[in-house]
C-alpha cells in the first residue's frame, strides 16, 4: 500500500449499486487513507461464515478502474479474488472501513440474501457502511444505549476525516436497565471535545402503547432529522436486546433509507 495511515476497502462488483457507493467515497475527503477495491467472484460451494474459502486477492487492472474524480487522494489498489463472499469480506478484519452498496449482484447481492447478510450485518469484520445515496454526508445519527459496542461506534465516527464538517446528533431511547439520559450525554461531550458538532436527544416510547419497536423509533427520528448516516454497534442495545425481534441492526440496515454504518 502506499503511505496512508488508514485503509479503506471497497467491495465493487460493478453494479449500480456499486456506482453510487463509489460516488459516496468521492464525496468525501480521505487525507492519509487508502484505497482497496475488492472484486470477488463466486467459487466453490457455499462455506459456513467462519470458513476460509477464499483465495488471496491479487491486483490487477479492470478495464474500468475506479479513481479519485479530482485531486491527490491516497493511493487506489484494485485486487480480485475467487470465493465465497462472507470469506471475502472477513479477510478485510484489518480494514479500518468497509464500503458496500446496498443493492448490487454477485458478491453484494449474495451478501443480501439469507445467511450471507445476518453474518455480515450482525457480525462485520470491521466497521461496515452500507451506502444508499451518493452524496456527500451532511447530518449523522448515532444511537447509544451506553454499551462497549456503542462507545466503539462512536470511536469510529471520530475517526472518519470529514466529520467534523458535519453535523452529529446522538439518540438514546429508554430502556429498562439503560440509562438513556447519561449515555446520550457521555457521547455528546466526546464528540465535543474531539472538535465534532454534537447534540443529544432522548426519544421517549408512547407510554400509551402496550408494544413499541425500536427500530421503528430510529427509523422515525432518522426521516425526521433527515440523516444521511445512521450509525449502530452491531452487537450493542443491549437494553434493547432483550424485548426486540430479531436484531435491530440487521432491521435498520434493511429497513433505513439512509446510508447505515455497523
């Protein structure tokens, strides 16, 4: 790689989908990182999520490579590989962000379908962006409940690049056994102090309904502040866990109409 101090890895299977994840990258400025454009093509028979199936990525050169628009950015490197791809994407674990598109074919629509997309929504090698828009990030909404997972997520918001050009708000909803309030507030005076524009909200459930949905309450308040990213540890909510159906992560990641970091 060349001199970044930061690695950014590209999973690019030359859709649509993929186009506008690309453009997402571009509209964003990544001073010390690098690029990896990772092509997989399926191989073999399907392997379980912890199996290694699959081959070194090798650079090459498609015919269309990807490239910075305009500028010096860090240095760009196309590699393709053969594999099943949840073996694909785990051998990016080092990876300081992983960049997909949410609809796409071969690797990102087998990452869509059944297993494949728990494995990766539920449990990322490395924090994992689900793009859905092209354009620049203009608003974040991270949602804490106070756990080792949510405090993660946050460290890697502080380190993206450029986001202390926007503007972050932080949501906690109450929860037995979740301190909303205190959490909310930890995570605003972090962001402050680390130069991010930051504020906090706590979303009360209706206390008239006898069944609320979390992920209903985030997706509400996300089309509300109309987000552009919206930001979740993937095994925190630990207050939440205990009452929601299936898992909240994999649920917004499907359901948000906004890009999704986890």
């Amino acid at each position: 790689m060349g001199s970044g101090k930061h690695r950014l890895t590209f999973a690019d299977d030359g859709s649509s989908g993929a186009d506008v994840a690309w453009l997402w990258i571009t509209c964003h400025d990544w001073d010390d990182w690098d690029v990896d454009v990772v092509t997989a093509e399926k191989g073999g028979l399907p392997q379980s999520a912890g199996s290694a199936d699959a081959a070194v990525p090798t650079p090459w050169t498609p015919r269309h490579p990807r490239r910075w628009p305009d500028g010096e950015h860090g240095a760009i490197r196309h590699l393709r590989t053969v594999g099943d791809p949840r073996a694909v994407i785990a051998e990016h674990s080092d990876s300081d962000l992983i960049v997909m598109g949410a609809r796409g074919r071969g690797l990102l629509k087998s990452m869509y379908i059944g297993s494949t997309a728990d494995w990766v929504v539920l449990d990322p090698p490395a924090p994992t962006v689900i793009v859905r828009s092209g354009h620049a990030t203009d608003r974040v909404l991270v949602c804490t409940d106070g756990s080792a997972d949510a405090e993660y997520a946050a460290l890697v918001v502080e380190r993206l690049p450029w986001i202390s050009g926007v503007e972050v708000t932080v949501l906690g909803v109450p929860e037995e056994g979740h301190e909303a309030e205190r959490a909310v507030e930890r995570l605003v005076e972090r962001f402050r102090g680390a130069g991010i524009r930051a504020s906090g909200m706590v979303r009360e459930p209706d206390p008239l309904a006898a069944f609320y949905s979390v992920r209903d309450v985030v997706l509400t308040v996300a089309r509300e502040l109309e987000v552009d990213l919206l930001v979740i540890g993937s095994r925190g909510l630990s207050g939440w866990k205990a009452r929601r159906s299936g898992s909240i992560s994999s649920a917004l990641a499907r359901h948000a109409s906004c890009s999704v970091l986890i």
